[in-house]
C-alpha cells in the first residue's frame, strides 16, 4: 500500500477495511480495540477537534494528556488525522512540572480522554471529547509531511526542558526502515513498556499501524515486579520486546526464566543505557532462539540511529558495540575542530533529523548544524557522545560528553569505571557520576553495604588509582524513573545535598 500525505490515516483505514477485527491497541489482561473500531474512535477525535478549531486546526501544537492505556493513542491519533500536531503529557505530572512543561510548549489546548480533568490548576484550555458520541467518518486535511508531527521532551542542561520537534517524513522513513531491517511483519504482537511521552515508545506505536500488527500494553507499576513482566510477555504472545536495559537487568538479578519462559518471544530489543553485559548474557542463555538487538539513537533523531545484532559472545567488562547505521542515517565522529577523525563526537546525518527545540533558535543552531566535508555537504546533530570505530568496523560509544572528566589532569570515561563494577557478581546494578561541586567521582551500587570495602579494593585491581571513585553509596535497589531508567540526577542531587552542607 502507497502512503498519501495524511499516510498513518490512509493505513489505519486500509488496515480497518482488510481486518476489521484484528486487535490494534489493547491493555495487558484487557479486551482492546480492533482496527475498526480503533479508526473510528480517531475519527471521533479528529471531527471533535474540528469542530472545535472551525475546521482548520491551529499552528500551535495541542498537548495530550497520556496514561498507559489505548484512549491516549487514540487521541494522538485524532490530532494527526485533524491535520494537527501533538505533545504527549505524562498525566500524572506533578502540577508544577505540568506547569513548566506547558509553557515550554504553549499548546492551543489540553486535550484529554478521561473525564476526570488533568492539571486543574493550569489555565490551558482543556477538551474532552467522548468517543462514544460521534462514530462518523470524514475527509480529513492532508498534511505535508515536512510540517511537525509531534513533539518530545527531553531534559535540558539548563532545568528547562526542550521540546523537540518532528516532522512525518522523518518518521515514516525510520518506521519503514525499522520494520524492514528486522523482517517485522503483520503477525508481530508488540509488547510496550515505554510511556508515550518517551521518544522511544513511537516504535511499538507506529511500526504498529504501519504493519497491521498489534501492540500489548503493560501497566506501570509492572517494572517492579520482573516475574509478572515475564509472566505477561508470555501470556500475551509478545514476539518483539522494545526496553530499556535497566528492565532486563532487573528481571536477571531475580532470575525470572527459572520459573516462566515467554515461548513466542522472538526479537529483544534495548535502547536508552549501557546494557551491562553479565544481565544479557542471561538472557541470551534462557533464550537462545531469541535475538536481541543493541539500539542507538537521540530524541533528536527519529526511531535509532544505529543498531547492533548481538551476533558474538562478550566478556563481562567489554562494552557492547552500536553496530551501524540504519539506512535513514550517516555517522560521523567529528575531533575538537569538526573534522572527521577516528574517535570523537558521534554526529548524525539523514531523514530522520528533528525539525529542531521548539522556539528555541540558539539551542536548535547549537545542536543541528549544516557542515561540509569530504564528499559530505549537509545538516548534522552533534549528539554529545564520544565513539570509535573497533577493528571489526563497528560503532562503539564510548560516554556521553558531560560523563567524560577532566581530573587532576587524567581525562576519565565514568562509563569505564560502571562497567568494571558492573561485572562484580556481587554488584546488581550501578552508576558513576561526577559531583563537580564537590570535584568528586562517586559511585552509586546496588549491593550491600557491608561490600563498600570490598568495592574499592576490587575496583583497585581493574583501574588505575587515579580512576577510583572518591565515594562508594549502596543501596538495597538504585531508584529508578517512569521510564524504568536510572534517576541519575535524582542521586546526585540527594548526595550533593547530604555531602555538600
């Protein structure tokens, strides 16, 4: 099927005509809703949204409050097939949180799908609309693909965060890309752990539509209870997995495939942290029919910029390589000076590049810039990761840029020294940061306290003395955030205050 301007409109409908009762969304444990049914409801929210705006939807983009269910895809969907673009909110937000995030964005409405009304306390305009009132179909606008399609945030180096802005080329490319370069096909049942907010759930949510499959999701609080995750990949007949690798190192440490195995389980795919490779080399071994897939990428680009098929064994102190660059990218690692060099800044070219910070020009010139070298002439995001190239012509990462020191002289990688700790058996999980108030390196482990001692002397025999942590902080568990990642400003902060005074 050929894609038109409003193209994710024109596959839902295609999809709702071909197999009208073929489950698209639905919640784990939970009836869901067809294609058919699915496509109407969007539908609904696009005639609503209409109606509201007098036919033309605004410039402006319409922020969408999400929870971990299928009406808040249906409302992402409304705005798009409305003509419009949407920012998804966490809906849970705490009301100043909520507050800075909206004005970031100063959407034209709130709209929700729930009728109990979120962030009361902001003067945004809100809009319910109930999917149950209005079933009709109607032309909807196209839209061009080059225009926004939806926003992201991601943190800012400033407290501010920074809303990044797509448009629909960039991600029906990565999308067909994506699907094609792993052989994904209509019968995938995907299994979503990722909140929409998070640039990383638009794959469950779009390779979805795109194929005719259908995505599962999970509920929140199942992140911490590994065994009823596993329990739940099985039961649902998940065949792709898209998580962060804080999720399947969680899952390890508790050894959850003695007990349950997920039979349908056929790609595992992790993106967002390091992946410590003693938890993969767990999965690896509970599921050997299974592959498992290394992904790359920013918010700032759409879907991944590199993946990496886990084809070798590793040791448990080796860094996993990010492989190679999708079709819809080009990688450059850039020196000091901008020139292309053998290690250095990880910068991407391609399609997928964002459209750039929303209203936010300095900060937009300071990441995407157009440069011209070799045979190369375009635009480039300046991720703010290190790489290199190994032997076998792989990407490895080697940090990011603000976790690369200077001290004392020594220029130090904190992903070094997680690593060596990561493959202490005794050590769960861990984090390395720099408290540069304090010119401190501190190292943050799930292990027991009586292994503090333990954790100097080991790490002395495996870094160099002028790599060893100031500080060694254990904890029972390492707190992690909604997206099932290591709150690593939460515990700098929390040290810093308690360290600091």
């Amino acid at each position: 099927m050929e894609y038109e301007n409003n193209n994710w409109m024109d596959r839902l409908k295609h999809w709702a005509e071909v197999w009208p009762d073929k489950l698209v969304f639905k919640e784990a444990g939970k009836e869901g809703l067809t294609y058919l049914q699915f496509y109407r409801q969007v539908c609904t929210v696009a005639n609503g949204l209409l109606r509201h705006f007098n036919g033309k939807m605004p410039e402006a983009p319409i922020a969408v409050a999400v929870d971990r269910d299928v009406q808040s895809l249906v409302s992402l969907f409304g705005v798009c097939a409305a003509g419009g673009w949407y920012v998804p909110m966490d809906s849970a937000l705490p009301a100043g949180r909520a507050q800075l995030l909206l004005s970031v964005c100063s959407p034209a409405v709130l709209l929700y799908a729930t009728e109990k009304e979120p962030f009361p306390q902001s003067d945004v305009p809100k809009l319910f609309i109930d999917t149950a009132e209005d079933c009709s179909v109607n032309e909807f606008p196209t839209r061009e693909e080059t225009l926004p399609m939806f926003g992201i945030f991601t943190s800012g180096s400033t407290g501010i965060p920074k809303l990044v802005v797509k448009d629909g080329r960039g991600i029906r490319k990565f999308i067909e890309t994506y699907c094609n370069t792993f052989s994904l096909t209509s019968e995938e049942v995907f299994g979503n752990q990722i909140p929409f907010y998070f640039d990383a759930s638009t794959k469950d949510i779009f390779a979805t539509v795109y194929l005719g499959a259908t995505t599962v999701i999970f509920p929140q609080q199942v992140l911490s209870f590994p065994m009823q995750l596993v329990q739940m990949l099985k039961e649902e007949r998940v065949s792709t997995f898209v998580c962060v690798p804080s999720i399947m190192s969680i899952a390890a440490r508790f050894e959850v495939f003695s007990a349950v195995t997920p039979d349908a389980l056929n790609h595992v795919l992790f993106v967002g942290e390091r992946m410590p490779v003693r938890h993969l080399n767990y999965w690896r071994m509970a599921l050997p029919h299974v592959r498992f897939v290394n992904l790359y990428g920013s918010t700032e680009v759409a879907g991944n910029s590199c993946f990496y098929v886990i084809d070798r064994d590793f040791g448990e102190e080796e860094v996993l390589p990010i492989g190679r660059a999708f079709d819809t990218a080009q990688l450059f690692l850039l020196d000091e000076s901008g020139i292309p060099a053998e290690e250095g800044e990880i910068c991407v070219a391609g399609d997928g590049l964002a459209l750039g910070y929303y209203k936010d020009e300095e900060k937009t010139n300071a990441a995407f810039q157009t440069v011209s070298f070799d045979s190369f002439c375009g635009r480039i995001y300046h991720s703010g990761d290190y790489g290199r190239i190994n032997e076998r012509g792989e990407y490895i990462c080697i940090a990011r840029k603000d976790a690369q020191i200077k001290h004392m002289g020594h220029r130090i990688e904190l992903g070094d020294i997680e690593v060596c700790a990561s493959a202490l058996d005794y050590v769960e999980e861990c984090c390395c940061l720099y408290a540069a108030v304090a010119e401190k390196i501190v190292l943050f482990c799930a292990c027991e306290e009586e292994n503090r001692r333990r954790l100097r002397k080991d790490l002395s025999g495996k870094l160099p003395k002028y790599m060893l942590p100031h500080d060694y902080v254990c904890f029972p568990e390492l707190p992690h955030n909604r997206n099932g990642k290591l709150d690593r400003a939460g515990l700098l902060q929390e040290w810093i205050k308690i360290n600091t005074q």
